[in-house]
C-alpha cells in the first residue's frame, strides 16, 4: 500500500470520529482518538504489521520461523521499529506504538 492510499484512508477513518463526534472537517480529531483510547489509521496498521512480523517469531512452523529471520533486516520492518523504539519479540510492542501516539499528538496541542 502506498503512502497516498495510507493516508487517504487515514482521512476516511479521521472522518468516522468527525460524522459520530459532530466535529468539522478542519478540526483535528487526533484528541478525540487519544482519549477515547484508540489509534489514527496508519498507527493501527503499523500495529497489526509488528504484531504479524512478531508472531512469526513465535511460530512452530520452521520454514515461517527461518523467514521471519530474514524478515529482521528488511528495511521496511527496521524502521518501523526504530520509530516506535521496539525490537523482535519485544512485549511492549502495541504500548510502544500508543505512546508514540501520544507524543504526537500532545506534541502538536502545546
């Protein structure tokens, strides 16, 4: 999926918090998913890729394991940990990934 799809559906998942919240189209609704405890589009699917990549490790099957090895240097799934500061089989995956959330998002309202 490319950056441009991400982000277009990222502005149709922003805007189901707009149509159930009541808010505008040029208001932010990155608050409102904080507080409600969810995450923005692009962040759920950086979630459900490490959580995959991850389980991998975790497999019986020893041709998916001996992949999942290989998967460790792809540059894709190395910056995806580098920017939410998580590594192969970390368990604060999906908490790492939710602060990064919150950073940005106080970040941007200060």
């Amino acid at each position: 999926m490319s950056a441009a799809d991400m982000q277009k559906l990222n502005v149709c998942w922003n805007n189901v918090y707009r149509r159930v919240f009541g808010t505008n189209l040029w208001e932010s609704v990155k608050e409102l998913q904080l507080f409600c405890n969810r995450l923005d589009y692009v962040r759920i699917v950086h979630t459900r890729k490490l959580k995959f990549w991850f389980g991998l490790k975790l497999c019986d099957n020893k041709i998916l394991y001996w992949c999942s090895n290989w998967l460790c240097y792809n540059a894709i799934f190395l910056k995806l940990c580098s920017e939410y500061n998580t590594d192969v089989g970390s368990n604060y995956c999906m908490n790492n990934v939710y602060l990064r959330f919150y950073h940005i998002v106080m970040d941007n309202t200060v």
